[in-house]
C-alpha cells in the first residue's frame, strides 16, 4: 500500500508512521528525516536544505522531488511504503503523479493551540530518541543513554508558528485537491489519545 501522510507540522504523523511502519512492513519515508541525515553528513543537499529548516521555510520543490523520486525507485518501497512530509505543495503533488500512483492521503486533523504546544516541548536526543518536557519531570538528558536532550531549531515556537503559516498557505490546499482526486481520508486525532487515533489509523489502512 502507498500511503501519503498529510497534516500540520507536529500533528502526529512521525509518530504513527513508525507504527504503521513496523505493523505493516512497509518503509516509512521522512523527507524530514532525510534532510537531517544530509545535514549531519554535511552533504551538498544539506547545506542547502538546512537554511530553509532552519526558518522555518519549505525546502525548493526541486530538491525535495528528486530526493523522493530517487528514494521510492529503491526496492523496499516495491510492496508500499508510508510518505511523511511529501507533497507539500500542489506542485509538488503534480510532480509526484509522474512517478508513481498513491492508494491514499490520510489527513491529520488537529487544533494549531495543541501542535504548538506539544512541538515546542519536544525535545531531542542524538541517539534518535524523542521526549516531551510534559512528561521529562525536569530530566534534561536521555534516559536510554544519558546524553543531553535538546531542542531542534524548528521546535521553536517562533519557528512552528512559522511552519503553521506555512502550512496553511502551501500544502493545506492539498486537502482539497486530494478530496477532488477521491483519495484524502480525515483522521480525527483532536481529544483523542495517540492509541485511539492509531486504532483508527490501522482500520484505515488495513481496508486500503
Ligand atoms: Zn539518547
């Protein structure tokens, strides 16, 4: 199955692609992710992608479509696999259509008040671990290693408020394109705990 996750930034859709990921054995692919890797290795890609991140700004269309064309053309995306961060535009869903068909587009429906406070509580640690100061009691360092926790750049609140901006004027008008294709799926996740809104998201895909 070929599904592209869809939703604001900080609605969820990390967090339930690695579910999806391991319940259906399909890869999950994180454009995110795949920036911060290029960035970490100081790859050409991720001197460029890294300004953009860093304000908060979407990453150019160009770079983002052949990065992800090039990761789907790999075999473990031969059965499926779960698209976190991609399309983000119009353009780039138009793109996309040109190297492969997706079965759906789940959209991750959330309160801007909630994703605001659960990104710039989150915080991070280089062993791939992820927290949140809600549920840190104070803890500054990663209890599976020990090293430092940190906040990535854009968690920042001034920087999420951004990426909402963002959100709404560039991909949100993904929504209506991708209902119009009669392939969105709403994914209500307000007042609901991550298992209640797993649950549905399995049925979801399981009937897919
Ligand atoms: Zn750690």
């Amino acid at each position: 199955m070929k599904i592209v996750l869809l939703g604001a930034p900080g609605a969820g859709k990390g967090t339930h692609a690695q579910r999806l990921k391991v319940d259906f054995q399909i890869p999950h692919i994180s454009t995110g992710d795949i920036f911060r890797a290029n960035i970490k290795a100081g790859t050409a890609l991720g001197v460029k992608a890294k300004g953009y991140i860093d304000r908060g700004e979407l990453v150019p269309d160009e770079l983002v479509i052949d990065l992800v064309k090039d990761r789907l053309a790999q075999k473990d995306c031969e059965k499926g696999f779960i698209l976190d961060g991609f399309p983000r535009t119009i353009h780039q869903a138009e793109a996309m259509k040109q190297f492969v068909s997706v079965d759906a587009v789940i959209n991750f429906i959330l309160k801007d008040e909630v994703i605001i406070k659960r990104v710039s509580g989150r915080r991070v640690c280089s062993c791939g671990e992820t927290y949140n100061t809600a549920l840190l009691n104070g803890a500054t360092t990663c209890a599976k290693c020990g090293n430092e926790l940190y906040q990535r750049a854009d968690d920042k609140e001034e920087t999420i408020k951004n990426r909402l901006q963002v959100y709404y004027k560039e991909t949100s008008p993904l929504i209506e394109y991708y209902k119009n294709n009669g392939l969105l799926l709403d994914l209500d996740c307000n007042d609901r705990s991550i298992d209640e809104v797993y649950s549905d998201l399995n049925a979801m895909v399981k009937k897919l």
